[in-house]
C-alpha cells in the first residue's frame, strides 16, 4: 500500500488465474476498481500478486466481510465496502 501526497491510500492488487485483472483499493474511500483496461501493471509500483478473486483477497487478506459489486457497462467494474476493520493493514473500510 502506497501513501500519496494527498493521504490516499492506494493498494494495488494482480489477480492471477486465467484472466489477470488488476484491481486498485482505495482504502480512504472504500471502494475497490478494476482497473485493468486502463493502467498497464508495469507502472504500478509495490505491486501485490493474489491467486483468486478480488473478493477473496479483500475478505481473507484484508479482513472484510461486507462488501458488494457494482456492474456497469460505461465503467469499470467496482466493489464498495463497509465498515471493518483490517485484521493486517489496520485500515477501517466504510
């Protein structure tokens, strides 16, 4: 996870398996994007590498349990979470 001068905390996670997706959870506003169309992975710094789906990573690496998607054909798809506390980052998801 990356602190940005504007005190967002970015994460940046690649999803290997037969479709690579990258996903970026913004942890300052609770929500998780696929960002896969738009970022090329090699311009990510600190790069995380997860085996599985993105809700696995979020429930079972960052101790979430309460999320939910969104799909929509204009944007990416994305996934908002409520609040938690992270069993690893000690992060709070709203």
């Amino acid at each position: 996870m990356e602190k940005e001068n504007n005190e967002i905390n970015l994460e940046y996670v690649l999803l290997k398996g037969t479709d690579e997706e990258l996903w970026e959870i913004d942890y300052e506003n609770n929500i998780a994007l696929n960002v896969s169309d738009v970022m090329r992975q090699g311009s990510v710094n600190n790069l995380t590498t997860y085996s599985g789906k993105i809700e696995d990573f979020l429930t079972k690496e960052r101790g979430c349990d309460s999320i939910h998607f969104h799909n929509s054909f204009s944007i990416p798809m994305r996934i908002h979470m409520n609040s938690q506390k992270s069993k690893l980052r000690d992060c709070e998801f709203k």
